[in-house]
C-alpha cells in the first residue's frame, strides 16, 4: 500500500495541524486505559467503511480495539475536504496518535486498500459524489466491453450502417438484446444519426449482460433498419447460444457505473 503524507490542498499549513489537533484530542479521551500510542487505518469508497484499528500499551502489548467514535466521526468530514474536482480523494487513511511522540495521517490515493468484497453500490455512490474523470484499474467493470454504436465514413466524419443480419440471426440476437436489464438511463434523449431529415428518439438507455455493455442505439438499428451489431458482439451472443445469460443486481450496478463513466468521458456516435 503506498501512502502519501497527509495534505489537504485548499487549507494552509495551520489549517493542516489544527484538523490534526482536533482528531488528537477527540480520540484522547476515547481511548482504554493504559495505551501509549494508537493506530487507525481507515478506509473508504462511497458510503461503505472498514476500520481497524489497535492500541500500543504501556507495557508493550498490541491490542485491537473498536474504531473510537470521534474517528468514523471526522475522518469522513477530512476526506471531503481533501477531494479534489474530478480527481476525488483517497481511499483509505492511516492515522497514528503517540501518547508521547509525534502524531502523523498518511493517505492512499491510488491503490485499492479493502481487505473484503466491497458492495458495487458503494463504487457508483463515488462516482456520484466525486465525478471522476478516470475511474481507478480497481474499481469493477473495468473489463465490460462497449459495443461500438455506429462505423464510421470512410473520411470518419459520419455513422454509417452495418450490414443487415441474416433474418433468422437478426431475431435471436434481437431476443437477446431484449432480455438484457436497463444498467443506467441518461438524462437527455438521443437521434438517430442515420435520419438527419426526419431523426427518430432514441431512449438513452444502457444495457449488460455482464461481458459487454451497449446502448439502445443496437436493439433500435437492429429494429428499424435490420442493423448488425459489431461482429464481435454478435459472435459473443452467438456463443452464449442467443440466450441471455442470468446475471445478479451488483452486475447490473457495476454496468451502470460504467456507463456514467462513459457519458462523463464523452459519449460519441461512434464509441
């Protein structure tokens, strides 16, 4: 795990040692008996928390304790305060109180610090609070493929339509793309690209099966226009024997942060 010194960005130097001097004198009287020094490692993704934490005593034991109050209490509130516009923050805190000596909070930005299965609830509630313009290699979904929505012209200025599907292809994967659960609605409507005169509405819905993520922009080309999909989707619905596989909500979720991700990144015709 790689730490980094405790900075907060937008505080001065005294801002910095007074936020330390309150967490210092909040955890004082909240800890056992007997301790010399205490360490908390603090960690954090959306709402979801782990902590551990365990107090060096007098007589040189190493005992582990509940996470005191005042540390899931303002630990939170430095986290917040140390986000940075589309960089977010860090995700997990070591904090170290010496009775005797000096007192340090060393953060990590970057490295995926949980130590049990974390909700895929938790990833898109972060992605909510901090819009990141890049999502970190840990975060999950990183492998969903993205079905191109359109190709591009030969001058790759303009979306042009694929080759029409066999009929009896063209309805099974269109059953397959039906069966697929909605990952994530934008929040403004799209055109169709192909129609520049008279362009129909296409809802600006998402969807998964857990190996690739695609728009409505597929099953609607497919619909009007017998479109194909990219060949390589349409080979992996063919493996799977044009039947939708089952998949589970933190699936759906995953996909859904995922897909915010691609709105947030620039979502072009021909993604």
């Amino acid at each position: 795990m790689t730490y980094k010194p405790f900075i907060f960005t937008n505080l001065g130097f005294n801002a910095k040692h007074e936020l330390l001097n309150i967490v210092c004198e909040t955890l004082f009287h909240q800890l056992p008996a007997g301790w010399a020094a205490v360490t908390i490692d603090y960690r954090q993704v959306g709402h979801h928390v782990e902590t551990v934490s365990v107090v060096h005593t007098i007589d040189q034991r190493i005992v582990p304790i509940e996470t005191p109050t005042g540390a899931r209490e303002l630990f939170p509130v430095f986290r917040n305060l140390m986000s940075r516009p589309h960089e977010g923050t860090w995700y997990s805190l070591r904090f170290h109180y010496a009775r005797m000596g000096e007192s340090s909070i060393e953060t990590n930005w970057t490295e995926d610090p949980f130590t049990k299965p974390v909700p895929a609830q938790a990833f898109l509630d972060e992605q909510r609070i901090q819009w990141l313009e890049k999502l970190p290699d840990w975060f999950p979904g990183q492998s969903l493929r993205k079905a191109k929505r359109y190709d591009l012209d030969e001058w790759e200025m303009e979306a042009n339509e694929r080759e029409p599907l066999p009929a009896a292809v063209a309805e099974q994967v269109a059953a397959y793309l039906r069966d697929a659960p909605v990952a994530h609605t934008d929040d403004d409507p799209w055109i169709d690209p192909l129609d520049p005169e008279e362009p129909e509405i296409i809802p600006p819905n998402f969807y998964t099966d857990g190996t690739w993520i695609w728009t409505e922009d597929v099953p609607f080309q497919l619909r009007v226009r017998n479109m194909s999909p990219e060949p390589d989707f349409v080979e992996h619905i063919a493996a799977n024997n044009f039947r939708f596989p089952d998949i589970d909500t933190d699936t759906v979720l995953t996909a859904r942060l995922q897909a915010i991700q691609w709105i947030y990144s620039g979502l072009s015709d021909t993604d």
